[in-house]
C-alpha cells in the first residue's frame, strides 16, 4: 500500500491558534522597534523556479511553512523528486506560498506563516530554497517557541545561519510592504479561482502541467510524472487512499497582546 500523506487543513489546530502564532512574532503585525531603521534587502517576489525551462513537465507547490505535511513532502519526498526528475531535465518545479490564516473572506491575513515566507524571501532568489528547506527543518522549533510567545529569536537563529541579519529580517517582516502583498496575492489567487479545478482546498497541493495531482505520497507522484511523460492520462486506479478532505480556510483568532521582548 502506497503511504499517503494528508492535507494540512487550512486551519490552525488549537494547540497552534492563530493568536499564538501572532503573538509569538509581536502581535498583527509584529510591530518595529521605536529606534529600528530600515535596511536595505532585495527580496524575491514571485516564482523561483529549479530545473530546465525547457522541462517537458512542471509542477507547481502550493505550501504553507506552518504546515506539517508540507515538511514531510519538503524533507522526504522533494529531494528524490530532484534527483529523478528535476535533476535530469524532465520537471521544472515551483514553490508558492501560501500561509494559512485567512479572513471571513477567504483573504490571506497577517500571521506566523506570512512572517515565515518574508523571511525565506527576504535575501533573494539565490537563498530562497536554502531558507524554505531550513525553515521547514526548524519547523518543530519555531511551533514550539510560537506557543510560549518566543518565536522570533528562533527565527532570528534560523536567519542567521543563513546569512540574513536581523536587521534584515525585521525589514522583510515589518517593511516591505510590496513583498508581504505579493505572499498574500499567492494565497488569494489559489483559494479564490472560480475554476473548482484550480481551486486550492489544503496544503501541500500540486499542479502537474495544470492538473491537480493528489497527495498520495512518492511512489503516486512518480506514476502521474511518468505517466505525463509518455502522453497518457494520470493514473487512478492505483492503490493508495485519496488525501484526507479539509475544510475550507477558517478566520484566524484575533491576535493577542504582543508578548515578544525586542531582540537584542
């Protein structure tokens, strides 16, 4: 039996509400500290593909950094993608984001996974896989840190390590008003299509040269990809249970009081 790997619904559990998260990075928005001055960044707007242009097949990735599936699709299934197909020529891959939380509307709002995307985005194409691979690797940290309002030094640490400031960080979180509306476009534009089919239900969710593939695990992918490759219809007869159904996105709870010291 082919392991399945579920939706994330677009919803946050209650041990991750939406106010904690919001809370752990300063509240709706994290606000500037009073004597912080802006640096310069040059944030990635839009896609960043990986592989040949000139792939037969590409596959678009809706993901939300908060979401668990996502990291185990990023850690256990993305780097055997890349080896087999992106590697070789055969699949062009793209990442979009799209954080959770969401409005009485359906719109994308502030909260924790936005913050997550400016930052991944925050030091340009170059590092953007690097940063969403390490974000996805300290996912458990920085959930965990978010429940007792101390997510943004783990951020910090996260950003660190790969060469962005924090100087840097708090621009892209709280100053770049351009880059935190194109990570809300990304979401809105999905879960807003009028076309059911295009329509975004749960994360991760794919396109495969703009048909949605279920998240049904490695050894699916790779029978929709091959099947793709020779001009035949994406298989679904084979044996693996369909990803589990998810609501569509909830509002998020109000945010709480900012509960996050100024970094140092």
């Amino acid at each position: 039996m082919i392991r399945a790997f579920a939706l994330r619904p677009l919803a946050f559990t209650s041990a991750l509400a939406a106010a904690a998260m919001l809370a752990a990075c300063g509240g709706e928005p994290a606000k500037p500290v009073s004597n912080f001055t802006p640096v310069p960044v040059t944030p990635v707007i839009g896609d960043v593909p990986i592989g040949s242009a000139d792939a037969p097949l590409e596959i678009v990735e809706y993901a939300a950094l908060t979401c668990h599936v996502c990291r185990d699709f990023a850690k256990q299934i993305f780097p055997r993608l890349k080896a087999t197909y992106i590697d070789t020529g055969k699949v062009r891959y793209i990442y979009r984001d799209y954080p959770l939380e969401a409005g009485p509307d359906g719109k994308a709002t502030d909260g924790f996974g936005l913050v997550l995307a400016s930052v991944a985005r925050c030091e340009g194409p170059e590092k953007f896989h690097t940063m969403i691979d390490a974000i996805f690797t300290a996912q458990a940290d920085l959930l965990d840190a978010a429940r007792e309002g101390k997510a943004l030094p783990v951020l910090a640490e996260v950003a660190a390590a790969n060469g962005i400031t924090l100087d840097e960080m708090r621009t892209c979180i709280d100053h770049q008003p351009e880059l935190r509306a194109s990570i809300k476009k990304s979401h809105d534009d999905a879960f807003l299509n009028p076309d059911p089919k295009m329509k975004i239900s749960g994360t991760p969710t794919f396109f495969l040269n703009g048909e949605k593939v279920e998240n049904r695990g490695w050894e699916y992918m790779v029978a929709a990809i091959e099947a793709k490759l020779a001009g035949k219809p994406i298989p679904t007869d084979i044996e693996a249970p369909p990803a589990e159904a998810t609501p569509t996105t909830t509002p998020a709870t109000p945010a709480a009081p900012a509960s996050t010291p100024p970094a140092q």
